[in-house]
C-alpha cells in the first residue's frame, strides 16, 4: 500500500504533563520505525517522517500550552483516548492548512474552524492528511484552573455549545501572562502577528468561517451556489472570492468538493459503498464522483475502498 494512502493511527490522552508529549514521541517512534526526539520541550519530527515539531510551554500551575507547527509524510489521524470525568480542558486555536480536521471520536462530524474545544471525558481524533502542515496553539489547563480563571464550571464548559462564544470567554479571562504566551505562539506558526490581528477583527472573516462550518456540517447537501454563498455573507462575488482564496488559500468550489472527497475517504476506508459516499459527500451522480475522485486520487473510489477490506 502507498505510504501517502495509509492511515496511521496515533493514540495519546489529555494531559498537562511534559511527559505527555515525552510519550507521544515514544508512540510516535514505536509506530514508525523512525525517531522522535523530545529534548529541551520540543518533539523534533525526523526529515524522514516530515519535519517541524511540537513544543510544551508551562504557564503555571495547571494550564500549560502546546504549539504544533509540523508536517508529516504520510496521513496521521491522532486519537484522543477518552478519560474518566472532566479533569483537563483544550482550547486549539487551528491555523492549519484546510485539510486538517476535527472531529469527536467515533462519529463523522467534523471541524476544521479556527477554534477547538473539549476536555478530557471526550474522544477527539485530528486527521492529518499527508504533506500538511499542522498550525496549532493549544490551551490545556486543569478544571480548578479553569473555574478559577474564568467561573466556568466542568458542568457548564460541558453544556457551551457556542464555540466563539467560549473562545471569547477563555481568552479574555486568562491571566495577563497566559494571553501573551498565546499571543506570541500564534504569532510564531502564522510568521505575522499583525496579520492575525487584523482578521480576527474582520466580520468578513468570520462570516467566511461561519457558512465554511455550516456547510461543512452538511456535506451531503449541494454546495450553495457562489453567487447564493457571496450574498450569505454580504458580500459581492468577486469580494467573496478574492477574500475565500485569500483565507483558505483555495477556491470557493475546489476547497469544499476537496473536504467533500477527503470525507469520502475515511467512509470508504470504513467500508461504505461506493454510491453511497458519493451521496454522503454530495455528489449528485456516480459517474461525476468516480471522475472527481480519480482525478485527486490516481484511482478508482472502489479500488480505494478494496485497499482497506
């Protein structure tokens, strides 16, 4: 099998330990023959894997930071071991390229927004396709840390379901030196901190971010129309356009029908019938699918699908 085509699978549990990111370069290495050094902080990926790293920050007692600016060789799916209770929280501000998703385990229901939470009671897998870079700044802190800093209870983080709602919430009510090691790291992944700023100040960006999560959370429906999708966020289309490109570095209809074929994969690696991915995934006709799917794949959606029965 094509190395580009597996999946690996990488196990790894929520934690605010160093030595959680000690024995994920441990897993990393038994599962791939190749080794990951952890020194000084950093997970260093081996040129022969990838390249980039991961690096441990401790802010102070009970929360600490994780920045990820990595790529890999081949397609990693890391799989969050599900804890008992809600003893740790994880807030990842996502800066990666539009191939990397989220998504609870052991559903389909994806994310590839610029923020992620949970905690440690939930599985959470994060699908890395080969030859993407990996941009993370990853909050985890402890639930006293979590109450103390912003009167959250686990109950109530459990019950938000507003995401920027949270993220506006945590952010704010971190300590000074806390939103600074933030500020800093994705300042380091993304290379221009003013940049950052200016979109995250942008109602035309997260309009952008919010129809890309609603259709993300419908792949089985058409794709909106550019002109019906321009006008959803109140824009002209070639606004729309100019800033979608400029955003998730793709065009309007290639970046979605790429995340609807991405999807595409992981059901038939599970063994779905070939017609019924292409109606999961939104595709109309078989036949338009098969030639999608061959075209970004070298290969036929059933001769993908027989590689993993």
């Amino acid at each position: 099998m094509n190395q580009k085509e597996s999946v690996t699978i990488v196990p790894y549990k929520l934690s605010i330990q160093k030595e959680n990111i000690r024995h994920l370069a441990s897993t990393l290495t038994e599962i791939t023959g190749d080794h990951f050094l952890f020194e000084n902080d950093r997970l260093s990926v081996p040129a022969t894997q990838g390249e980039g790293g991961i690096e441990f920050y401790e802010l102070g007692k009970g929360v600490v930071l994780v920045v990820m600016n990595c790529c890999f060789r081949r397609k990693i799916t890391f799989k969050r071991e599900i804890a008992a209770g809600a003893h740790f929280f994880y807030l990842a501000l996502n800066f990666s390229d539009s191939g990397v998703m989220f998504r609870s385990a052991g559903t389909d229901a994806m994310t590839i927004g610029k923020s992620i939470f949970s905690f440690s009671g939930i599985g959470m897998e994060v699908d890395v396709p080969a030859g993407n870079r990996v941009k993370l700044v990853i909050l985890k802190c402890t639930a006293d840390w979590l109450h103390n800093n912003t009167g959250l209870t686990p109950e109530a983080f459990s019950k938000i379901v507003t995401y920027t709602s949270l993220q506006k919430q945590l952010l704010q009510s971190c300590l000074p030196d806390v939103r600074k090691a933030i500020r800093n790291n994705i300042k380091k992944v993304l290379g221009d901190h003013s940049a950052l700023q200016q979109l995250t100040r942008n109602e035309d960006i997260e309009r952008l971010h919010e129809l890309k999560n609603t259709i993300i959370q419908k792949l089985h429906d058409e794709l909106p129309k550019l002109e019906d999708a321009a006008k959803e966020c109140l824009m002209s289309v070639s606004k729309f356009s100019r800033l979608f490109k400029k955003i998730f570095d793709n065009t309007y209809a290639v970046f979605f029908w790429d995340i609807r074929l991405e999807h595409a994969c992981r059901l038939l690696e599970n063994g779905m019938a070939v017609k019924e991915a292409a109606i999961s995934c939104g595709y109309g006709n078989l036949p338009g699918f098969s030639k999608a799917f061959k075209l970004k794949y070298k290969c036929s959606p059933s001769a993908y699908r027989d590689k993993f029965l």
